[in-house]
C-alpha cells in the first residue's frame, strides 16, 4: 500500500470510472485510495471529517476569551463574543426560532476495494432501498445517490441530536446485515462489507 503513493492517481486528477456522482462531481480517486491506505496504516488514521475548527482574522489582540477547540485554545474578540453571546441568548428565551438542517454526503468504501457492486448491478433498487431504509434507525433521511464498483454515496439529513461518526456506524452496521441477508452470496457471513474509513462532508 505504500507504493500507492507513488502512482499516478496520487499526483494526478483522477476520477473514478463506471460512478456516474463521481463524473458529475469530479470526485476523485486518490480519495478513496487515501481511504484504502489509512485503514491499512493504523498509525497514521486520523479523522479529518466534521472537524470544528474557528479561525480568528484580522483582529486586534485585546480582549480576547479563550475557548477550547479540539484540544487548543482560540481566542474570541469582542464582536465574536457578543454573538456567541446573543445566540445564546435567543435559543434560551425562544428555541422555536431555532431551525436546524444538516446535510451531508457520505462515501462509504467497500472492503479491500472488491468491486462487488459489480455483481448486484442489476438490483441497485433494493440496495437504494436498503439505504433508505437505514434513516429510520436515528430519525433522519438516507437517500441513495450513486454506486461504483468498489463504493457508494450517499445523502444524509439529520438532526444536531446525532454526531455523524455515530450515524455513519448505524449506517454502516444496518446496511451490511440487510444486504448479506438480500444477497447471500455476495460474501461470507463472517465478512464485514465496508472499511472502517470514510469520507463525509457537509454540503449545507
């Protein structure tokens, strides 16, 4: 897998073929090689997914509160103080005006990149279905976006009560004992269907 990092979809803008999201979206393929190489490499996985992270520009240096954010200080001015403050504020008296939307796409790999999809392509409904069906497990919605032969995308609407690590597991947990059940033949009983890694960002 090291060698991977030197090939010629590491420096070069590579999208992944027989995905129609990939083509239309220009995902490439060294993100799913990245995947693949961080689930082999237990040393060096990280998770670089729905990181919150505040940047502080172009202000003076006094009167600043500290804040933690993953493990390190920042600092907040007064203006940034203040709306924290006065968002605060109007969730306390009126949560009613508080409306949350939270939507993700979420790329979810299959194991050692077998392209398996390969074989249930002709019944890509009932693995839409199974995907949907998976929203029902934390109150929100999956829709079925596009599959590869070694991945799939999906779209994700949930609510601030659920951190994505937590959905992308129930997900991922849900989906694979539905589909071994779908397809027996798909994989061994004891084969876990996705990898561990993933790739999910916020798109609104």
């Amino acid at each position: 897998m090291v060698n991977c990092k030197k090939c010629f979809k590491f420096y070069n803008r590579v999208v992944v073929e027989g995905c129609t999201f990939c083509h239309k979206y220009q995902f490439q393929e060294n993100i799913l090689c990245d995947l693949l190489r961080a689930e082999k490499d237990e040393n060096q996985l990280e998770r670089h997914s729905f990181k919150r992270n505040l940047s502080v520009v172009g202000e003076d240096k006094n009167f600043y509160e500290y804040i933690h954010n993953d493990n390190e200080e920042i600092k907040l001015s007064d203006r940034q103080k203040w709306l924290k403050a006065y968002a605060l504020q109007q969730w306390k008296f009126d949560p009613d005006k508080i409306f949350t939307n939270l939507n993700f796409h979420l790329c979810l790999l299959i194991k050692e990149r077998e392209q398996l999809l390969t074989r249930v392509k002709e019944d890509l409904d009932k693995i839409s279905s199974i995907f949907v069906d998976t929203g029902d497990s934390f109150d929100g919605k999956v829709s079925f976006l596009s599959a590869g032969k070694d991945h799939v995308h999906l779209h994700i609407k949930l609510s601030p009560d659920y951190a994505p690590d937590e959905i992308v597991g129930k997900i991922a947990r849900f989906s694979e004992v539905s589909i071994k059940k779908e397809f027996p033949g798909l994989l061994e009983c004891n084969e876990e269907l996705f990898e561990k890694t993933y790739f999910i960002e916020t798109i609104g």
